[in-house]
C-alpha cells in the first residue's frame, strides 16, 4: 500500500492504481467523461487534470485517470492551474459537441465557465433595434447570464408585428401562426403569443389585434390617415391594381 496526499488529505492507495481511481474510493470528486473501469485509460478528454509538483519542483497538472499513485505524492484537485485547465479542456469538448447537456451539466457542477450554447443567434441586435426604434414597442433586450447574452422579452408587450422575425439574419426568431393565435418565439422561449384577426378581404388570418392598434394609434394624428380597413397586404395589393386600372380605364 502507498499513502499519496489529495488536498492535505493523507490517504492509502494500492500498488499501481491511478489517482483518479483512488480519489474515487474516497469519494473525492475529479470530472472526468472518458474513463471506464474496465479499459484502459486512454486520458482523451482531459477533464482529470490534477495538479502535482514536476521533479524539477515545479507545479503542473497531469491527468489523473494516467498518473499512478506513488509514496506521499501530493496532489490538489482544485487550483487556479487546474481551473485554468478544466475550462480549456470543457471548452475543447464543447466545440465538438456543444450541445451537449451532460458536458455542461459536469462544468456547472464543477464551477467551470463554458461557451453559451448555440442558439443561432449572432448577437446583431437588429431585432432588438427595429423593435425599439421603429416599431416602438420595446419587446425586446438583451440580458447577461452565466452561459452568455442572450434577447429576451422586453419591458414592453410584444404586438406580433413579426417584423423582427423578418429582419433576423439567421432565421433564429419564429413565426407560428395556428388556432387564430400568433406565437413568436426565439430558441423555445415565447416572446409573444397574441390573437390574429381576419382579412376582410379574403377571409385570411393576417395581423395581430395588437398590432392592428398599434398601427391605428401610432397614424391617428397623421394628416395622411384613412379609414382603416382589415385587409391582408394580397388583398390590399389586388384593392390597388384595380383602383389604377380603372383610373387608366378612365383616362382612355
């Protein structure tokens, strides 16, 4: 038997047994995903990462799941060389796998800051920025989290005017029109989710109750404003090519 020191804790561990495994036998928690007890350590992940004390004295880290126990090594689980370590290696991990919830679930149980998962968001904020500044309705931001910022619902109420859908670079923002309900979403989170209302015209669900007062109240003072009618952009369209060809039928 060898007695081996894990965080100023003297401990015995046997002839040949690697430090990984015996921190495990006393319940001393090293993150690790590609050790099994019944093959060979091959140390790919490099999550083990210990930090021991090199021959010539100086402090390194090596991986626990290849270092065989020998008399009074000294060994810290837990050291700014070993964090620096654990988050390159998580890091290295997530940008094979970066969706992976059992690799982030390890790093935030061992404290370790990873890279936001993607969400094919780019952070351009042209959603948040039309939202604001020309349709006014300040339904969106952007908020700081421990994985990353992310656009979030604003302080104000989403009308469902879809403009920001239309405007998102990467099609991250959607569109679910069903049941006369308009829901706008962004990675599963509901931004908005507001009734349609119909196309006088054709019958068609075509634009938000909010949106359609929106638009009512934001034109009211405009010397340019006509009576509203519930038409879709079709209808209105067809309305307007038939308006010009009877003003030519006119003229003839």
């Amino acid at each position: 038997m060898i007695e081996i020191i894990i965080n100023g804790r003297t401990l015995v561990a046997k002839e040949g047994q690697t430090i990984l495994g015996a921190a495990r036998e006393n319940k001393i928690k090293i993150p690790h995903l590609c050790f099994h007890p019944a093959l060979k350590p091959s140390g790919s992940c490099k999550l083990c990462g210990v930090e021991v004390k090199s021959p010539s004295g100086r402090q390194v880290v090596m991986l626990s799941c290849i270092l065989k126990a020998k008399e009074n090594l000294e060994i810290k689980t837990e050291s700014a060389l070993v964090s620096a370590h654990r988050e390159k290696a998580f890091n290295t991990l997530l940008q094979m796998a970066p969706e992976s919830t059992r690799i982030r679930n390890l790093a935030k149980e061992f404290g370790v800051a990873v890279t936001p998962p993607p969400n094919g968001c780019i952070r351009c904020r042209l959603c948040i920025r039309v939202c604001n500044e020309i349709v006014k309705a300040r339904a969106l931001k952007m908020v700081k989290t421990p994985e990353g910022s992310f656009v979030a619902a604003g302080e104000g109420d989403c009308i469902g005017c879809g403009t920001c859908a239309n405007l998102c670079p990467t099609n991250t923002i959607k569109i679910n029109d069903q049941d006369s309900v308009r829901t706008i979403s962004i990675k599963g989170q509901i931004i908005g989710q507001l009734p349609l209302e119909w196309c006088e015209g054709c019958g068609k669900m075509y634009a938000t109750t909010n949106f359609l007062k929106h638009v009512a109240e934001s034109t009211l003072n405009h010397p340019d404003t006509k009576e509203h009618h519930h038409l879709c952009s079709s209808c209105i369209k067809l309305m307007s090519n038939r308006a010009s060809t009877e003003r030519e039928h006119l003229r003839k």
